[in-house]
C-alpha cells in the first residue's frame, strides 16, 4: 500500500476539497461579523486595543491577525474571511492521516483522513469565520507535537518539538481562550512523559517556558494598549459572569437542571450528536474495543479523547461558583479530532485480513467494520443534503445587496444591516439605519425597509431588545420591491 498511500491521500483531500466547497457557508451575520469588522480595522490600522472591554471577539487575535493578512491583500471579500479556517480544515486532514499512522498503521491512517474529510461537522465549518476549526487544529498539533517529542532520544530534539508544541498551543491561546480546558489534558500527558522518562523534563519545560514566553508577550501588549496587564483575564472572566447559564447559589431552583445537564444531556449532547455522524460514539466503542484486545498504540488517542470528553462535560466556566460549560455542536470540536482517530484505528482493525484459520471470525469483524462505516457515511450523506437545502450562509443579504445600492437610505435590523455592509465592502456612504422600536409613520418617505423575520425572531430573545411595530404586519401602503419565504423589502411612500 506504501507506494499507492500519496496518490489515495491525494484523491482523500480532492473529496475533501469538492464537499467543502460544495457546503460553502460564507457570511452567516453572527459572531463572523464581528470577526470581519475587527479583521477590517487592523487591515486599515483603525483598530484599539481594549476598546470592547466586555467583547470576546477583539481578544482572539490568533484569527484576526491571519484573517486582517487576507483582508489586506484581497479585501474584504468572503473567501479572504474564510480562507484562512478553510486551509487548517484541510491540514487537518493531512494531520489526521500522520496521527492515525503514528498510532497505528498506514491502513487507520488512510481511515482517519477519510473520516475527517467527509465528517459533516468539519466540512460545513470549513468556510465559516469561527474560531473552531483554527484553535482546534492548532491544539491538535500541539498535542501531537509533544507526543512526537516524547518519542525522541536526545534533549535537543525534545526541546525542539516542545518549542513546536509551544507555539501550537499558545497560537490555539490566542485563537480561542477555551485552550485552558484542555491544559489538563496535554499537562497530563507531560507528567506521565516525564515520570516514564527523566529525559522528557526537557520537553515538558521546553513547552511551560514557550506558552508562557506567548501569554507573557500578549500581557504585555495589553498593558502597553490598557494599563491592565491581565486584561484578557479580566474581560474574559467578565464575560463568563454575564452569560453564566447555571448558577448554584440557589441549589433549590437550580439542582435539577444541573444534575440533568452533568448526566443527561451533556454526555447526549457529547456522544449522540448526529451533527458529528455519531463519531464520538463510534470512538468510545472504539476505546472499548481496543481494551479489551490490548491494541498497541491506542493508550494515547484513547486518554486524549475520553480526558477531553470528561473535561467539556464537567469543567466549569467560572472559578467563582460551579457553571458548566455550554455543549453546542461546535463548542464540543475539540474531540472531533482524536475521535476520527480513533475510528479509523477501530475501521482498520476490523477491516484488516486474518489467518485462514480465522477466517469466520475475520468475516464477523469486517461485517460490523462495514456497517460502522455505512452507518457513518449514511448519518454524513443526511447532512449534505440539508446542506444542499440551506446553502451559503445570508441569502437575504445576498439578494438585497443588488437591488439597494450602499448610499440608499435602508431601515432594518442591526444584524442584517452588518451583514450588507459587509457585502458592500464596508464602503463609508453607507446608509442604514436600525429600526428597532420604530413605527410605520417614522420612516421617512422614499426610504427602503427590509423585514428580515428570522433575524428579527433572533433578536427578540434578548430583553433589551423591541422590534418595529410594523415587523408582523406590514402597512398597505408600502410597495413590495422583494420577497422571500422569510423577508421583504419595502419602499415607504
């Protein structure tokens, strides 16, 4: 297989290619937008430091900086905001291949990669602007990195893989602070390197002294720009104490909606998701099963997988009172990596021949090697096609950008008036305005209204927030220049 595994790879990586350009996402209006406009003004060089104290988003400069790079050289154009997450979603790829054969074989590695390539989860945030797919891969490597270095014999080449491991793992710092959840993970890992080998000491100071080197820079840079030098400390803890969705304090209100969310529906949010294909699931059968045949090589992906498992489903979002942390799809991708690992190793052992004299059993593992992979592919090919129905991200956006030009006065909500700003190239004549709270009569005459409803409905679920009182039901008198399912645009008279 060794002289035909670059061609397979490369066929992998050409059908992980197609699907993530067919499940284009491009601009969705939400946190993306922040990220575009904060990406903007370091292009421009308008940005301020600590300028949105009580915002996540202008912290997590291991995606703004890479993304004001493409935004500089291209514009601000949809493909120069998502390149950057599109690029590591393929590397990813290509990772998942080396990880797979580093703990297994050639054959696991192959199934890793493919795994990876056509996981629904992955492939439809390959072109979103989070900081998911970047911080993700970038702790991916970081883990491997030590891993890798743990394995080498003289303290040069230790120390070079933990500066690696380092670098990793502070830029995944920078990309997305949820990096302190999994420190335990990787810190357990060096512990256990350095008590099997005195040698690794090397390698465990090697990573401490460079992610402290990066925080140390980062502290310092806010201290220069704030005065504060834990400044990202302090405004993330803010942020965790304002969106806290568990408080303890009351335990009379609160304890079984706690106890549910610790052993109900974190663990089915974690490991029956179908938005991963069920992979987390398929990894856990896949820890079982290489217990209890002793598989060499599996002791690592296995701890990696379930260490971050127990993490995301126990740790807490604040130090002051015990908050679990939120378990949406895309919160949880830190597992998807160790997890597509772990099922191409399970694949490629029941996949792989035997002896003829253990043939019937052989046939029995191939059996359920195929239905675990039919399974996966049937759970994958279900999402594609509700990626087909939805299709890129801001349709009515992308619609009304064409028929209102930047300078026409246009009255909407604030989400969609970000979201054509963006599509107008953030040009300065810019004319919108937010309608929120208005009437019918407060719209100047000759003016564009835009009733997006499924912005409007997002919106309302924040208290502070009232609609137009004409959203539900528009005057007779406006004309109907464009329609949708869920939007109109209108001209006042």
């Amino acid at each position: 297989m060794k002289s035909k595994t670059p061609c397979i790879v490369a066929v992998i990586l050409v059908v992980g290619l197609l699907l993530r350009i067919f499940a284009f996402v491009g601009v969705l209006g939400s946190d993306d937008l922040v990220y575009a406009k904060h990406a903007y003004s370091i292009a421009n060089g308008t940005f301020h430091i600590g300028a949105d104290y009580h915002a996540f988003a202008s912290l997590r400069t291991g995606l703004l900086l890479p993304v004001a790079l493409l935004v500089k050289v291209f514009g601000p154009g949809e493909w120069a905001l998502v390149a950057y997450p599109f690029l590591l979603s393929m590397c990813g790829i290509v990772l998942a291949f080396i990880a797979g054969r580093l703990f297994f074989n050639e054959f696991a590695g192959l199934l890793a990669a493919a795994v990876m390539a056509v996981l629904p989860m992955d492939v439809r945030m390959a072109s979103q602007l989070l900081t998911d797919v970047p911080a993700a891969f970038l702790y991916n490597a970081a883990l491997l990195s030590a891993y890798v270095g743990a394995q080498r014999e003289t303290p040069l080449r230790k120390v070079a893989w933990a500066v690696l491991a380092g670098a990793a793992f502070g830029a995944s710092w920078l990309t997305r602070e949820s990096a302190v959840y999994v420190v335990p993970v990787i810190g357990g890992f060096l512990l256990w390197a350095v008590w099997r080998d005195r040698r690794n000491v090397a390698l465990m100071l090697g990573f401490a002294l460079t992610v402290a080197a990066i925080v140390a820079i980062e502290s310092m840079v806010y201290w220069r720009a704030t005065g504060d030098l834990l400044f990202r400390f302090h405004a993330m803890s803010r942020v965790a104490q304002e969106f806290s969705a568990y408080d303890t304090k009351d335990l009379n209100n609160v304890a079984v909606r706690l106890s549910h969310r610790i052993w109900v529906s974190g663990p089915k949010a974690i490991f029956i998701t179908p938005y991963f294909a069920f992979l987390p699931l398929i990894a856990l059968g896949a820890v079982g099963y290489f217990f209890w045949t002793r598989q060499k090589g599996a002791g690592f992906p296995s701890f990696w997988f379930l260490a971050s498992a127990v993490l995301f489903n126990f740790a807490s979002t604040s130090i002051h009172r015990y908050s679990p942390l939120l378990v949406l799809p895309r919160y949880l991708y830190t597992i998807i990596f160790p997890a597509a690992v772990l099922a191409g190793g399970w694949l490629a052992a029941l996949l792989a021949g035997s002896q003829p004299a253990q043939l019937p059993a052989a046939r029995a593992r191939q059996f359920a090697g195929i239905a675990l992979g039919a399974l996966f592919l049937l759970t994958s090919a279900r999402y594609y096609r509700g990626m087909l129905k939805i299709g890129p991200g801001s349709q009515t956006e992308r619609a009304v950008c064409r028929l209102v030009s930047p300078s026409d006065p246009l009255y909407t909500d604030s989400r969609t008036r970000s979201v054509l700003e963006f599509f107008w190239r953030y040009k300065p004549a810019t004319n919108g305005h937010d309608f929120a709270a208005m009437r019918a009569a407060e719209i100047p005459s000759g003016s564009f209204v835009l009733i997006n409803r499924e912005r409007i409905e997002f919106l309302k679920r924040f208290p502070s927030y009232e609609p137009p009182q004409f959203y539900t039901q528009v005057p007779a008198a406006w004309g109907q220049k464009w329609h949708s399912d869920g939007a109109g645009l209108y001209v006042a008279p």
